[in-house]
C-alpha cells in the first residue's frame, strides 16, 4: 500500500464527518402536536 494511504483516508473521513454534522446541526427538530378530545373514551 501507499505510504500515508490510512491517515488520507482518516482525514477525508474526519472532514466529511464534520461537513454532515454542521448540516445536521442546521436541521430543526419537528415538534409534534397531537390534540386529544376533550374525552378520552372516544
């Protein structure tokens, strides 16, 4: 194998990780409202 061939590798891997956090991070969480009657029996 190449000299380096693991840490080139590590590193792209370490910089796609962070470039798909920092989307992640932008994401907003959904927030579910579920409305129930008034009544529970129905």
């Amino acid at each position: 194998m190449a000299d380096n061939f693991l840490e080139r590798h590590r590193e792209e891997y370490e910089q796609k990780k962070a470039e798909w956090l920092r989307k992640k991070k932008h994401i907003p969480a959904t927030k579910r409202n579920i409305e129930r009657p008034d009544d529970e029996s129905l």
